[in-house]
C-alpha cells in the first residue's frame, strides 16, 4: 500500500479566503483590480509597516518592476545573492543587465557582509557600482541587514530585499522586506501564505510605487483612447486571487508559529545527533520557518544528503536539497561571484550539504513523526 504523500509545503487555506472569493463573484469583480487588490495592499501596507504596496502577479514580477523602477538597463551590473532560487536574478536578465553574486556567511545562510563589502570595493575601484543590490532572505530567515544596509548606504547603491520566503519574519523588531528601497514577497502555492500565484512590491516611496502601478497595468496613460509612451508589463493581481490572499493574510501569524513549532519538533528530536546543524537564528530575529533546512556532515553521519532524499521518496515523502547557488547554474555559467572569503564558498557547501524538510502548517503530528522516523531509520541502515 502506497503510503500518503507528505508534501514540502502545500497550500493551507483558513476557510474565510471563500468569502472574499464569492464577494468577487457577486460584484462581478472577476477582471484584474478591484476592492480586494485595494484592500489586499493596504492590509500588507498595515503588517509590515509601510507606506504603499502594489499586488502583481508574481514574486519576479515585482523584482523586475523594481530593477526597472531604477532604470537598470544593459551595461549595468547588479549584485545579488547566489543562494537562492533561479526567480532572484532571472530578472536582471530581462532588464538586459549583468548579475554579480555574493556568497552567503554561517550565521544566516544569507549574503556575506564580508563579500559584499569586497564586492563594493572593487566595483568602486572599477568606476563601475551596481544599480542595485538584491539580498534574499533565505527559507524565512532575514540576512544581516544592519551590515549590508551600512555597506549600501556608504557607496549610495539601492537595495531590493527579496523577501519572498520570509513574511512574517522580523529582524530587530521591523518586519522583513521593509529594509530597503523596495522589498518583494511571494504568494506561490507553497509559501507561508498564498494567493494561488502572485506576490507584491513594497516600498516607503509612495510616488515610485505609483509608477510601479503605471507600469504593472501595460502603462497606459491617461487619454480617453490607449496611449502608451513607455513599455509597461502585464503583471497585476487579479481581484479573485487577492481574496484568496485577504483570508491567507488573516492567519498569517498563527501559520508562522504552526512553523516555528514544527521546527522545534524536528530541532528536539534530531539536533542532538552528531553530523547535524540546523539553519540558524540570528539573535534579535524571528525567522518564520517557511522550511525547516539543516546540514548534514556526511563524514560523520556516514549519510549523504542525496541517500537520505532517496529514503524519503521511497517513503512518499517530498524533501529537496538546498538551493543549487546561482553561479554554479549553467544558464549563468562564467558570470562574477565573490566567495565569503578566499577559498571559502559557503553556498556551494550548503548546497552539497543542505536538506530541506516537509514544514507545511497543515502538516499533522503524525506525518511528522513519520518524517522524523525516516530520518533516523535512514542513520541505523548506514550503522
């Protein structure tokens, strides 16, 4: 008998999100925009604590908006982090400038001041700064913000926070993504919260936001007949899946402690195994837990981490690898990368090390404990 499966994140509705769905039906707002985008946005604006928010279609969505905002064309160049997924960068492509990517460091899995500084100097030395630096916020936990802000701040270089993983998060009090000229989250079907698919841009910048509005809806202007004098993009939220994100929103806070219990469980039962060393947390911030990641030393756990994927998927159990660093992808083969330190790539040793564990809110004790049983029956298959 097939076992059920236990998946990585899945969608995990409150049961309100129908309301504002057959609210949008009964207005006959089924078109994109319309009172749920509008209240959607102010209801995000309200949580983090910003001026203005823009419902668009997607995470990447809203980082292309925001590079595009700064006018970064072909010849610029772009510092971004190399963990993460592929959604980060692929964007300073299509705004046909060059990504440069910046290690990651031990204490959140996040870009390296250290890099970033030595990435600065050079491009300073060159006569050549970026036009903007993206920092992700790693499976829920904020980078050193404090560090990369002043690094920023010094050579005048906007940042975008891409906050796609870490809603809900905070760092020092302040909620992730409002650290920089613009921040990003991600409403994909596996995030903390979710619209089926879209995201948002925020900002303390009401008047760019305006344009990113302008923009986001094919840049019309205003004339009583389709006027267009800059190239815009189709990418808002439709009025239906801001519903869906309006009853997500409301449970936000109880999803991000169903995950951080869910993280203490998997902590509890295995930290105390030699060869594992759970994500951190950095002192003074709350990660959400979107995933629970650990490492895994194959030298003294005698497993590795490709072994204990296999075991799980005999299993039916959905678990990934962390992410495959950006300039080690093909697509960016030859591109820039500035390492934590000389001969010290800390990304490319959490990608061969790192594992993800199912970390769903919906998730029940017993799949979890399940989760756990494999862990640990995959250790004594290696004894």
């Amino acid at each position: 008998m097939i076992k059920k499966r236990i998946y990585l994140s899945a969608p995990h509705m409150s049961g309100n999100e129908i309301n504002y769905i057959n609210e949008a039906f009964e207005t006959n707002w089924i078109a994109p925009l319309g009172p749920n985008v509008d209240a959607f946005e102010k209801e995000i604006t309200n949580y983090v604590g910003v001026s203005e928010a823009v419902a668009v279609s997607s995470g990447t969505a809203a980082i292309h908006l925001a590079l595009s905002l700064l006018d970064v064309k072909k010849g610029d160049n772009v510092f971004c982090s190399t963990l993460t997924f592929i959604a980060s960068a692929n964007p300073i492509i299509y705004q046909g400038a060059e990504p440069v990517f910046i290690d990651s460091e031990r204490d959140t899995w996040n870009m390296s001041p250290q890099a970033l500084e030595r990435a600065l100097k050079n491009a300073a030395k060159k006569g050549k700064l970026p036009k903007a630096v993206i920092v992700v916020n790693l499976y829920g936990q904020s980078a050193k913000m404090d560090e990369i802000t002043s690094l920023c701040n010094q050579y005048n270089v906007p940042i975008i926070e891409d906050a796609a993983e870490s809603l809900g998060s905070t760092y020092k009090g302040k909620a992730s993504g409002t650290f920089g000229k613009f921040g990003v989250y991600s409403f994909n079907g596996n995030k903390i919260i979710t619209t089926s698919g879209g995201g948002m841009l925020i900002s303390d910048d009401t008047e760019v936001l305006n344009k990113a509005r302008f923009l986001a809806t094919q840049a019309k202007n205003p004339a009583p007949h389709y006027e267009h004098s800059e190239t815009g993009f189709n990418y808002r939220l439709s009025n239906v899946l801001a519903g869906i994100g309006r009853g997500q929103l409301e449970v936000l806070e109880e999803r991000v402690q169903t995950r951080r219990l869910i993280f203490e469980k998997y902590y509890q039962e295995l930290s105390h195994i030699p060869g594992f060393q759970f994500m951190p947390e950095l002192e003074n911030t709350r990660s959400n837990r979107w995933l629970t990641a650990l490492t895994v030393d194959e030298t003294i756990t005698g497993i590795s981490v490709t072994s204990l994927l296999e075991n799980f998927a005999a299993e039916n159990i959905e678990a990934r690898p962390v992410w495959k660093p950006l300039h080690l992808q093909p697509v960016f083969k030859g591109t820039q990368y500035y390492p934590h330190c000389e001969n010290n790539s800390i990304s490319e040793q959490l990608f061969t090390s790192g594992i993800c564990l199912p970390s769903g809110s919906n998730m029940t004790e017993v799949e979890q404990l399940r989760i756990i049983s494999c862990f640990k029956e995959s250790l004594k298959l290696m004894v």
